[in-house]
C-alpha cells in the first residue's frame, strides 16, 4: 500500500474510533439503564444475557462470582429479597471501540413504599461482544462514603502506585509483570489490546516519546476481597523538562490470583473532561 493509502487508512480507523467513542460516552446512560430495565422487571433470562460468558460479579466486598449462570442465580435470590427497585446514575466513564467503564452511584428502594433499602457506588465494565454489548466486570460497593478529593485507602493506593513506579522506571517486563495472563489494555478509545505480552510491548513503546513520567490520582474506588476497581485521573510530564505529554482519566480493576493482585483491565481516555450529569 503506497503511503498515501495509508495515511487514508489510518484517518478512516481514527475517525471510526473517535465516533464510536463519542456514541459510548453520550451513552453511558443508556448502558446503565439497560441494565436497570432487566433488574427491575426482576427477568433473570434478560439480567443473564447483558453479562459474557465468563463475566465477573463482586458485591459488596464479598468474594466474586464468576460466569453467567452463577450470576444469574445471585440476581434470581436478590429479587426475592423485599421485591427491590434499582436505579443507577452516571457520574464517569471511560469510553472505547469496544470497550466502556459506566460508573457511578446506586440507590435500592422498595417498590412497595419507596423506602430506601440500600446505596453505595458501582461500576460496569462493558465490551462488545460479537456487536452486542454485554457486561464483563461488575462491581458493587456498600456502604457508600463519598470519595473527597483523592481516595486515602492505603491498599488502594499502594495498587495505583505499583503501576506508576514500574512505569517510571520504564521497566518493561516488571510493567508487564503487574498484569494478568489475560489483561486488556484500552488507549484513548482504540481496541483493546489483550495479554500481558502484548501489553508490555505497547508501553515499551510509550517509553520511547517524550521520556514520559506519569502521576495517578485516585478519586474513586470500588473494593472487594478479590476484585477492585481504582479509578481517577492521570497526568504525563517530560521527565526532562516538565511540559504536559497528556492527562485524563484511567481506570484500574485488580484481580486477586495466588495471593498477588494483578491488573486485569485497563483503561486510559485523553483529552479529559469531568464526565457528570448532575
């Protein structure tokens, strides 16, 4: 293909990525809702079919639970405890081609009287599966305090920190190391790059431009035993004269094997604007 083609190519894969990144993040809403929609008919068979296959749920602090089926047996036992309503709002996302984090707070109140039964904070993980998009990392968290301006829980700190000193070293195969086998990494709303191996090898390239230094700051933070989301916002400085390469939001879920956190997914947005709708 002779330059010029390329250069075409590559707008047209940009443009592509930039739309399909907009639609996500003037949808974060809609992803929520259709999730609210099955929840509060109480349809285990429609709730069952947002999620993949292997999907991951962790309520509450509690252990995960992993794959569908599994799922849809805890959703079936929740609705039969004081017929609840669920409604969700979005106060952040982070938006891909085929990936979309939708976070924010929940309340559940009884049908019968409004009663409020439960509150705290969620997070969904959605990913394009086929052309559907379904729900693969799912994150409850009760009770709800609200996060000030920076989150002060040590170990989650410590989590966004092993990352940030592993890049800062530009340190490819202990970057690398933080990940899990099956990690995915979303950039700036491109597609998903998945596996440790690959991985490692997108940011020894990013080590490359700019002699990058990075800072996370993290604002928010959904925790359990074996699964937990830190989510906040970044900034990338020259390391040789301090100018800003980039900033935004990036979010982080860990995953608990062996007895050593490892991060699972990924996701980086440039360009950042304070995502709130209220």
């Amino acid at each position: 293909m002779n330059p010029r083609a390329l250069m075409r190519a590559a707008i047209g894969v940009l443009l592509a990525a930039a739309a399909c990144s907009a639609f996500a993040q003037s949808n974060a809403q809609i992803l929520a809702d259709r999730w609210v929609q099955a929840y509060n008919r109480h349809d285990r068979e429609a709730l069952s079919a947002l999620y993949t296959e292997d999907a991951r749920l962790m309520i509450h602090g509690s252990a995960t639970i992993a794959g569908r089926e599994d799922i849809e047996k805890y959703w079936a036992s929740d609705f039969a405890d004081r017929d609840p309503l669920t409604l969700l709002s979005v106060t952040h996302a982070v938006t891909g081609v085929d990936t979309v984090l939708v976070h924010g707070d929940y309340k559940v109140v009884s049908r019968e009287d409004g009663r409020q039964l439960g509150f705290g904070r969620f997070a969904h993980l959605w990913t394009n599966d086929g052309g559907v998009w379904r729900l693969e990392r799912d994150l409850w968290n009760q009770p709800f305090e609200p996060y000030d301006a920076t989150v002060t829980g040590e170990h989650i700190q410590e989590l966004a920190e092993r990352w940030a000193q592993a890049y800062n070293r530009h340190d490819r195969a202990a970057l690398a190391a933080v990940y899990a086998e099956n990690a995915r990494l979303m950039m700036h709303g491109g597609p998903a790059l998945t596996g440790r191996d690959a991985i490692g090898a997108f940011w020894a390239e990013d080590f490359r431009e700019d002699n990058p230094l990075t800072v996370l700051t993290v604002t928010h933070a959904v925790d359990g035993d074996d699964m937990i989301l830190v989510h906040g916002d970044y900034d990338v400085v020259n390391r040789d004269d301090g100018t800003t390469v980039g900033a935004g939001r990036f979010a982080h879920i860990w995953f608990l094997e062996d007895g050593e956190w490892r991060l699972d997914r990924d996701l980086w947005h440039q360009r950042f604007e304070p995502f709130l709708l209220r």
